[in-house]
C-alpha cells in the first residue's frame, strides 16, 4: 500500500477513533496504519499538581477516584505508580480537570 494512501486511512482511522466512534481495528491494524496508542507517563509532580488543581485533599481525592489514601501517598511520594484505568483516569483530569465535578455534588 502505497504510504499517501496509508497515511489518509490512518489519519480517517484516528479521526474515528477520537470522535468515539466504535471501530473494531486491533492493535496490530491500527499500528499499520500508523495509529499508535500512547503509554500514559505521570510524575509525581504532575499527579500532586492535578490533585491541588482540584483543591482536594489526598483523602478526598482518593474517594473520588476510588483507591485507598494511602495509594496517593505511595504516588506522590514516588514510591509507587498508577495502574491501568487510573492512570488513564489520572491522565483525563491533567486535560480536563471537572471531569469529575459530578462525583463531587450532592
């Protein structure tokens, strides 16, 4: 396939994908095409900066993320590292900090 053409699809393939489309590409065609799904990096800088940004205790942040306290402690002090869908969850509140206002309401 020539890459012009590779590149178009991939692009079309990303735009989907954003736009919360369903696509059932897997991980091998979406590389192919030049879609990558990056690997969600945070420091402990940025997950305490996302946590003061919000003006929330470690308490009250780990309820509203639903983990034990002492999990933020472990992160923010550099002894342990989000997994999995909190890391996402982490990375959407760096980008969009009232994602989770709802929680927050009575």
């Amino acid at each position: 396939m020539r890459d012009s053409i590779k590149n178009a699809i991939g692009n079309t393939v990303h735009d989907l994908v954003k736009a919360g489309i369903k696509t059932s590409f897997t991980e091998r065609e979406l590389k192919a095409l030049g879609v990558e799904i990056p690997v969600v990096n945070l420091t402990t800088y940025q997950i305490r900066e996302i946590r003061e940004n919000l003006n929330l205790s470690q308490t009250v942040f780990a309820k509203l993320l639903n983990v034990s306290p002492s999990s933020i402690r472990q992160w923010e002090q550099g002894k342990r590292q989000p997994t999995g869908a909190t890391r996402v969850l982490l990375d959407l509140l760096k980008k969009s900090p009232h994602i989770l206002d709802y929680r927050l309401n009575s």
